[in-house]
C-alpha cells in the first residue's frame, strides 16, 4: 500500500457518536481515547465536528473538545472538521483558534464549513437564519483576516492573541464551497470518497482556480469518508451497518438517534422509502480486508491526486472500531508506536 500512497497522509474525523444504551458524556470521553489511540498509530491528524440539537452526536462545541483532545496527545495535529462559521462570529472563531494556538503551538488547524441548523428550531436557536451560509465568503475573509490583520469588516479591531499566528486553514466543501476555497488560497476537504465524477470534478476545478495565499501556497487536498477495514470484508460491511441505520432513520423521522448495535438492524421494520435510504447509506464506501481497502485506496489516491485521506467512520462496536483503524494503520504504512493491538483505550 505504501507504494500506491507515496507521501499521502492518513487523519481521523471522529464525531462523538452516542451510542444507545451509553450517556452523551461516554461519547466524548471515547473521542478523547481515539485520539491518544490515533497517535500511538501514526495517524496525523485529529479532528472533531459540530453538530448542534442532535441526539446521536455528542460534539456540540469543537473548539471545547478540540482543547480537551490537544491535552490529551502530544504531537498529533488538532482541529476541526469543522467549525460551521455561519454559527458564529468570525471574531470569536479568530480568538478561540488564537487561544488553542497558543497553547499548543504548531498543532492546530481550522477547518471551516458552511452549514447551519438541522431544522429550523436550531437555527434560530443559533441565530442564523436558513440562507446563512451565503455570506460564507466574506465570513472566511474576515476570519482570515484576523489572522493575517488584514480584515477590513471592522476597522481597528485585532483579535487577540490571533493575529500573527499561522494556523493552517480548511474549507470543508463541495460545490461552490470548493471555489471559495481556491479564491481564498485555503486548503480543500471534500467529501465522499467514492470516487464519484462530480468529486474529481471539483477538486480539478479547485487546482485550476487556487489562489497562493498568506495560509497555503499550493492546493492541497483532503478527501473525507468511511473505511472499513477487517478481517473479511463481511465484518468490515458490519461496522457500516449502524450508522447506515441511523442515516436512514434520520431522513424518514427527522431526528438523527444514537448508534444500535447491528444485530438489532431487523429488529423494526423499514417502511420502503426508509429501506431505500438505508440501502444507498451502505454502497460505494470503502471497506473489506486489508488487501481490498489497500486496493480501493490507492485508486481513490491516483484518481483525485488527494494528498490526504481524512476518515470519518463511527461505529457501536467500539473494539472492531478501534481494530479498523489498526488495520488500515497497517494498510497505509504509518509508523506507529504500538501497533499491533498495544495501548488500545
């Protein structure tokens, strides 16, 4: 596998997925535990989401737990997969992402998206109204623009301790979400590692319109998704089964739930829009024995020209979790401390 990667890097998106039967507070503790266990393999980056008003997730506040995660390791990267900025002030973001510089200097990264509310009670919790992400544009300016002080939004005020620290920055996107990154000079994460044309077609579009900027003087380009890997590829398939569950639930019922474990996947009945939407939630991932995911990885990484691979993958069962990230740890050649199996949390 090592051959097909050459220098691409491997990173974790884990986003505190609760689990039924176990409280909110277990979820985060579990994160915290996969990044220790993330740098003990070799992983090079660790980041977090936000979700807001879900019962599934637990990680309501990135920059919190990303605090908690960056105390917990020593050299892993820390960031944010991402900080949804129509939720916010970009002066806020500035200083918070000042404050865990500082704290731990050369370690931090912010990622940015663009999404707002899951429904409309939230939104308007948050203070952001449904068309938010609109003004994205001109909310990473000025965000930037602390950093750099430049921004010019509002005239002679700094963000403290933001401004003249570098801290990488990622624009989560697809889209249009993939230009604003390219005029901006940021770093790419899309989405998706399925290889659909429609990817590939963005990432191109961002490499032709990049902009070298004070953060990043090339493209660069983070694919994101879900790998499974395991001893066969139908144990592998197993650990998509839940989150394929509660996808499904979520676009029938409108409420993302907690992970069950697999085995209570018949357990209720589907109505045929919901088996529909559960059947597309577990095609096209990346997943199966060591060899196979080697395979579809390095196809993926030849595809796109990715020079990092960020997987988000939850699952309910925690061990063959953590033994899907030993093995793909494996698959990708990262240069561990304690592989195989030591220190697992």
């Amino acid at each position: 596998m090592s051959s097909t990667t050459g220098t691409t890097q491997f990173s974790i998106l884990d986003r505190s997925r609760t689990r039924a039967g176990h409280p909110p507070a277990e979820a985060l503790r579990d994160t915290v535990d996969l990044a220790r266990y993330a740098e003990r393999l070799g992983y090079h980056r660790f980041w977090v989401s936000e979700h807001h008003g879900v019962p599934g997730v637990a990680g309501s506040a990135p920059t919190v737990l990303a605090a908690a995660v960056a105390s917990a390791t020593s050299a892993i990267r820390v960031g944010t997969g991402g900080v949804m900025l129509p939720n916010h002030r970009p002066l806020v973001v500035a200083e918070q992402f000042g404050v865990l510089e500082s704290l731990f200097p050369g370690r931090i990264d912010m990622g940015l998206g663009r999404s707002v509310g899951f429904t409309g009670g939230i939104r308007r919790a948050l203070g952001a109204e449904k068309d938010a992400a609109e003004d994205f544009g001109d909310r990473l300016a000025e965000l930037t623009g602390y950093f750099t002080g430049t921004q010019t939004a509002h005239p002679q005020v700094h963000a403290r301790p933001a401004e003249g620290l570098a801290v990488p920055v990622f624009v989560l996107a697809t889209g249009a979400g993939a230009g604003i990154a390219a005029r901006s000079g940021l770093a790419l994460v899309i989405g998706d590692i399925r290889g659909r044309q429609a990817m590939l077609d963005a990432i191109d579009g961002y490499r032709d319109a990049f902009r070298p900027s004070a953060f990043w003087e090339r493209p660069y380009v983070v694919v994101s998704g879900t790998v499974a890997v395991a001893a066969t590829e139908a144990a592998a398939r197993q650990l998509l089964v839940p989150e394929a569950r509660a996808l499904a639930y979520s676009r029938t019922h409108g409420v993302f739930p907690p992970l069950r474990p697999p085995e209570e996947d018949g357990g209720e009945p589907m109505s045929a829009r919901e088996r529909e939407f559960y059947d597309s939630a577990l095609r096209g991932h990346v997943h199966g024995t060591e060899e196979q995911v080697a395979d579809a990885l390095g196809t993926l990484i030849e595809r796109s020209g990715a020079d990092e691979v960020l997987v988000t993958t939850s699952s309910y069962d925690r061990p063959a979790l953590l033994e899907s990230f030993e093995r793909l740890a494996r698959v990708a050649g990262l240069a561990g401390r304690d592989r195989p199996g030591a220190g697992r949390p």
